[in-house]
C-alpha cells in the first residue's frame, strides 16, 4: 500500500491523538485508589467470610502467660506457645488459653481466629519472661508423694534421709572416672558435694574449678552393701534444670566387676537431660543390656508445662520374671518384656545409682543460660518385695 500525502497526514494525526488518550487513560487508572484483596475464600456452598478485629490480651506471672483473645465471626481460636525447638499448641472456644514457660527469655506465641481448620486470620506477639531463679537451695514443698504401701507387697529396705549424713548403705565415687565416666563428662565428683537434712538428700553440682575440671558435683551408689532382684522401687525427687544437666536414679548389676558394661545390665529408673523447653519437663526410663554388642530400649514422660524442680515427684520402677514398667507419679508411662533368653541381666541383683552429671555425651555442655549451681534433692527411696 501506498500513502498518499494526504493519508499520512492523517494517520499522523490519528495517532498522536490515539497516544494522548492513552496516556490520559493509564494516567486515571494509576490515579484510582488501590482495593484490598478479598478476604472471602470460596467454598462448595458459597463464600467465606474470614474473621475480622483478632486482638488479644496478655497476662504474665512469673512463667505463666494467660492470653485471652477475641474476633468477630470466629468458630474457635488456636494458639501456639513456642519455646526454643518446642512448641505447645492449644485450642478454645472461648478464647482463652495458658501456658507456663520454663526458662527466661523472649517468646513467640501465635494466635490464629478460625472460621474452620484452614480459614483463619492470625496474629503473632513476643512475651518476655523473667524467672526468679529456682536455685535457692531450698526444696520443694508440694508434689506427688507415694503410698506407703502396696498390695501383695512389703517394705525390705528403704532411705528416708534422716539424721545429717549418708548412712552406711551409701558409698561415694571420686572422680571423673574413665573418659567422664565413660560418656565424656565434665564434672569431678566430690564427697563435698552431698548433703543430708531435715529429711533430704542433696546433690549440687556446681561451676567451680577442682581437679583439672571447670565443675564439681557427687555420685553415690549402693554396691557392695544393698541389692535386688524384683520388686517395686519409688523414689520422691526434685530435679535440677538447665543445658547440660543430666541427673539419674539408676541400677546397675552386681557382677559388672567381672562382666563390664553393657553386659551387667542397666535400668535406668530415671534421667533428665536438661534444656528448655521440653528438656526440663522429660524424663528418660530405659533398659541397656548385652546383644551382641550394647542394646537399650527407652520411654519418656512429659509435663505439660513447668519442670521437674518445681515439686516432687515420684519416679517408679515395677519389676518381676517377666517385665519392668515405667512410672512416673504412679501413672506408668513404658514396660518392657524381658522374658528373652538374651535379657539375663534383668535377672540378677542390681544395687543403685544416684548422680548429677554436668556435660557428655547426651546432654552436651552447658551454656550461658544454665545457671549453678543446680541441686537434686531425694525425699526417700523405698523398695519392696
């Protein structure tokens, strides 16, 4: 196609006007306030309508967080307490929950208002908690405390503590052992460490400079003077808490001078392997035996918030030819059949352990947050047949 001179003129000009209306268009477009996207999501039987105005109230005391929320057009609200690699989740109707953190620091909790599972508006806060140390060096005054007696069962021996010294059914371990008693711990273990009062057995563990290692702390056992085979055992203690912390209530068997380990046999009635969160609120009861090579078979139990420092409670073993169960504060929590003809070690004499070690393998070391010292504390321990 040709242009004729006066074709192009006027395209000429069609065009300049074509790009000044344009122009004067996208320039009112841009001028248009922006909408909100739609907070409706669609669904089979119509659209959905999100919550609006989630606000929230916070309250602390100490630990404990009581939040109370609120929304328009919300079926019920979620919340999520999150504590270093744990998190706790709860739901109401009313808007209302609790939570008690069990270390100092900042914290994250997620409040979500829902319409259903997967409609829901959110809000996350920080809270700051600030603890009163629980290290004062006295124990607890409330807790679990178990019967006195058991049908089908009688008291053989028990240790209530008395009097102001270990009695003779007790001897100390001095040292660090063999490569930290053979879990590369951190603590030398020390007479100095135990202490005996108004009815309770202290063990602290403490940050101190003694025999080429940064902590110190205690470890008693039976051997040689107190050993069983069945029976229940119940032990009432309190805790300590903090990265890198590592009590234990344990048994080991009577011939592990002629056996070694893991061939005597271990029952673990108790460990905490301390640390926030979850850490300081799970305890540990495990089985390690002989398989060709070392065997273990392990539960745990958890409190729902707080620690195990906060009261007593009583950790449990039933033992007989067939099983051992796992209790904590009489609600059994693991049991393990031990009838095999691999499992003789649970048919043997066992006498007990009782420590607080500081570092190794399971708990690593302690950090800038563990505070010391930190103190375990014994009511009694009894055992019966």
């Amino acid at each position: 196609m040709f242009l004729t001179p006066e074709r192009s003129t006027w395209m000429i000009s069609y065009n300049n006007s074509f790009m000044r209306n344009f122009k004067y268009l996208s320039a009112l477009l841009l001028s248009l306030p922006l909408m909100a996207s739609s907070c409706k999501k669609p669904a089979d039987d119509g659209e959905v309508v999100l919550p609006t105005n989630l606000a929230t109230v916070v309250n602390i005391d100490e630990g404990l967080v009581d939040i109370q929320a609120t929304a328009n057009n919300t079926n019920y609200y979620s919340f999520m307490f999150f504590e270093g690699p744990d998190s706790t989740y709860v739901e109401a109707t009313d808007g209302n929950a609790s939570y008690t953190f069990s270390s100092s620091g900042t914290f994250t909790i997620r409040t979500r208002a829902h319409v259903s599972f997967s409609e829901y508006i959110e809000k996350v806060e920080t809270v700051t908690i600030s603890l009163t140390p629980t290290n004062t060096g006295l124990p607890p005054t409330t807790g679990y405390d178990a019967p006195l007696t058991y049908p089908g069962y009688s008291l053989v021996w028990n240790d209530e503590f008395n009097g102001n010294s270990l009695s003779s059914d007790w001897v100390y371990e001095i040292g660090n052992g063999t490569w930290g008693w053979g879990n590369n711990e951190l603590q030398y273990y020390r007479q100095d460490n135990v202490n005996v009062d108004n009815g309770i057995l202290t063990i602290t563990a403490k940050s101190e400079l003694f025999g080429g290692y940064g902590y110190t702390s205690s470890r008693i056992k039976t051997q040689g003077n107190r050993s069983f085979k069945y029976g229940r055992v119940d032990i009432r203690a309190a805790l300590p808490r903090g990265k890198g912390l590592w009590p234990a209530l344990w048994m080991l068997g009577d011939n592990i001078t002629s056996v070694g380990w893991p061939a005597c046999g271990e029952i673990d009635i108790m460990e905490l392997v301390g640390g926030a969160g979850l850490n300081d609120r799970t305890v540990h009861g495990t089985l390690h035996w002989d398989q060709n090579g070392h065997a273990n078979y392990g539960g745990s139990n958890s409190l729902p918030s707080g620690t195990f420092g906060d009261e007593w409670h009583v950790f449990s073993i039933e033992w007989n030819e067939t099983q051992i169960k796992f209790f904590r504060d009489g609600s059994q929590y693991h049991v393990m059949n031990i009838t095999g003809p691999e499992l003789t070690e649970f048919h043997e004499n066992f006498f007990f352990i009782f420590n607080v070690a500081v570092g190794g393998n399971w708990p690593g070391s302690p950090d800038t947050s563990t505070e010391f010292p930190q103190r375990m504390y014994v009511d009694y321990i009894r055992v019966y047949q």
